[in-house]
C-alpha cells in the first residue's frame, strides 16, 4: 500500500466521487486506539440555491488494519467544494465511504453545520456502538448559539 498522494503535487479532485482515498497498514494494529480528524471549514453547495454551505467535520475512528493517509482525506474533503448536496448527504456519505473502504472497527462523523435560513443543521452517524474500552472524548464542537 504506496500512498498515491503523499509527497506529490495533487490537484483537488473535481468531485467526492472522483477522489480517491489512500489507507496505510496501521503502525499500532492489534492496540484499541480512537483517531480523530477535523475539518473546521469544510464547504459544499446547497443542492437548490448553488450557494455555498460551511460546517466543520469531525470524524473519529477506531482503526483495524489500515489507517487513512490525511492528504488523500483532505483533498477527498476538498473535493465537496463544488459538490451539490444536502448536508445529511455529505455527512453520512463521507462516513459511510470511510467505513466501507478503511473497514474500521468503528467510526463517527459530526457534521456541525452553520445555519442556512436561520436554522443550524447537525448531522451525526456512526457505524454501530463503539468498542468496549474505547475512550471517546466529546467532538469539541458547541452547538450553535445566535448572538
């Protein structure tokens, strides 16, 4: 497994499904360990208006034998930027993509969308309950509040 992206110059791809996302044997397999990635400003397109929607993505996982190499996620996650979708579209999408491809022994996304219309929108999935003896901190992310 011979990251495709790591150390190259790597354009953004133009969409989620052109993507593609490396993994990497995991240094520690065997060891119960949570990883965490956060995208504070991750962006996609409202599927209606074409206006551009803000969230900030967080995704935990417990890995098994491979771990995601962060460029091929970042440019994965990047590649929403002209992608048109609702934000449960994004957020589970990308979680179940992860899930299916790294098979991990389980895994969270958050989606903490800021508000379209005046409503804020959170998303959440997980792909069934964690691990015993996993520790999962709190995502972090305070729900939103109006000024």
């Amino acid at each position: 497994m011979n990251p495709k992206f790591l150390g190259q110059n790597s354009p953004l791809p133009a969409s989620p499904d052109q993507a593609q996302l490396d993994y990497v044997p995991n240094p520690r397999k065997g060891t119960l360990y949570l990883t965490r990635f956060s995208a504070p400003e991750f962006t996609s397109l409202c599927p209606v208006t074409g206006q551009p929607d803000f969230a900030h993505i967080v995704i935990d996982y417990a890995p098994d034998e491979t771990i995601v190499e962060s460029k091929s996620l970042k440019l994965f996650l990047g590649s929403f930027r002209n992608h048109a979708a609702f934000h449960e579209d994004c957020t589970v999408g990308i979680g179940q993509r992860l899930f299916n491809e790294m098979k991990p022994h389980w895994l969270r996304i958050g989606g903490y969308w800021y508000p379209r219309g005046g409503i804020p929108i959170d998303v959440f999935w997980q792909s069934g309950p964690p691990p015993a003896g996993l520790w999962l901190p709190d995502q972090g992310v305070p729900g939103y509040r109006g000024r």
